[in-house]
C-alpha cells in the first residue's frame, strides 16, 4: 500500500499543516488504521478507497477517529490528482461522516465545499479560559460533527499569537476542542486562529480546515462580508480562504507533498 505524506494549506514544504494519506484498495479493520494513524503520529491520517462513485474517505488522529478533517481532505485531494488516481478536470467525490463531501481543482490551487457549523453565543467558561490563560471578548459554541468546540475571540491578533495554554488543565476540562480568534490587524488576511484539542491526542493543530466551518460564518456575520481569508497563526502557519454561502462552506487552499512510501505492515 502506498503512504503519503502531505503539507496542506501551504505551497512551501514543511510549513502548513502536515497529513497522512493511506490508498487502500480494500477497506481495512478499525483497529488496523488506528495504528497506522499511530504510527505516523501526525494531526490526522486520512485513508481513502475508491468505491462505484467516488471514494470512501475516513479521518484518524493519534487517538481515535473524527468525524471531520480539512486539512486532511485537502491533502487526499491533492494525493489523488497528483498520483493520476484522478485526472485534473475531474471532481473528487468523497463518502464521510459528514456526508458527501467534494474537491475540485484550478490550478494549483484546491477547493472544497463543507458544510457550514452552527455557531451561537456561549457563556464564558472559567476552566476553559483558564486553561487557555484568556479573558475573551466572546464566547460562542460550534457544532459539528466531531462535538461541540469552543470558540473564543479575543482582544487583538497579538493576544492570540502568544497564547501559551495548559494543556493538560484544558484536555481536563469542558472543552473537547477550542478555537481561539481575533481580528487581523495586517498581513492581507480577514483574522487569525488557533486550535487546540489535546482531549483527542492533538494539543495544536497547525492549521485546521473544519475549525474554519465555524470560523467562516462566525467572522462573515461580525465583518459583513461572505469571502473571507484566515491565518492560522500556529508556529507552522498557513492560509484558508473560506467562503460562507447556504449553508455551506468553501475552503480553498494548497498543499505539498513532502514523503512518499510502501506500507508494509
């Protein structure tokens, strides 16, 4: 079996937000792709195998599996033209959790439609932010697939960037995963981000396409504008262009391949 792995949300290798991408030519055990996962110890490895109408696509941190994975999408994508799986002009049709999800590419350049997260207003919680070490703005609650995520705006883009949070005080606490935000104040993007999830074995993801599913409808109602342009701020970084629209949400982003390999296990 072929293995890959992939920078995605970046044109530069070793930057962005790396992925596992395993092609099966058979579906495999639970078990089996939990210890590859392991074994790679990436944010997510994403094995995918092609069925009568796309491809079946599942999504596995060092710890479990998600329900919901961008940058992971992206990378598979991305493996799948770039291997001739898929030629240029064609749609990559992918059966999730999540229902069916989709990538089409122009260029260099992949986009995928998503679906849109709900966001509401949330009371603060005090364990939450003190294991962030914050005092947000706004508190608000995502739902998606993989469970509810706090999202939190702070202050100023500078907040965000030193965050230095207590890993293990927030994998204790109510937050399954959190999103910490604020406002861009330069750099040619709309505001930055951060993600945390270390009760799922990722203490910060470098750059994360499902958070901007909440990310999109959050800052398109605070800015009042529908297209949209993150950075997540993480000591990798990378960037996300989003776009909210019924429901939906497009992200758009480019990736690198930086290993290829045979899976002998």
């Amino acid at each position: 079996m072929r293995i890959y792995q992939v920078d995605a949300f970046t044109a530069q290798p070793f930057k962005g937000n790396p992925a596992g991408v395993c092609l099966l030519d058979v579906d495999k055990p639970d078990a089996w792709m939990q210890s590859v996962a392991s074994e790679m110890n990436l944010s997510e490895t994403a094995f995918v195998v092609r069925q009568e109408d796309g491809f079946g696509l599942r999504w596995f941190t060092p710890t479990q599996e998600v329900g919901l994975r961008g940058h992971a999408t992206l990378a598979t994508a991305h493996i799948l033209w770039e291997e001739g799986r898929l030629q240029s002009s064609e749609e990559a049709r992918f059966d999730t959790r999540s229902g069916r999800l989709t990538a089409s590419r122009d260029g260099v350049w992949i986009s995928m439609d998503f679906p849109a997260h709900e966001v509401t207003a949330a009371a603060p919680d005090p364990t939450v932010n003190r294991a962030l070490g914050v005092e947000p703005v706004h508190t608000a609650v995502a739902f998606g697939p993989n469970g509810h995520t706090y999202l939190l705006e702070l202050a100023s883009e500078e907040a965000v960037c030193a965050l230095a949070p207590d890993f293990v005080a927030l994998a204790h606490s109510d937050a399954q995963a959190a999103i910490v935000t604020a406002r861009a104040e330069g750099g040619g993007y709309d505001f930055v981000s951060r993600f945390f999830a270390p009760a799922i074995g990722i203490d910060e993801d470098p750059v994360t396409g499902a958070a901007h599913c909440s990310l999109a409808p959050y800052w398109a109602a605070r800015l009042g504008k529908n297209d949209l342009l993150g950075y997540q701020a993480s000591a990798r970084g990378g960037l996300v262009g989003c776009r909210w629209q019924d429901g939906r949400v497009v992200l758009r982003g480019r990736a690198v391949t930086v290993l290829r390999g045979d899976l002998l296990a």
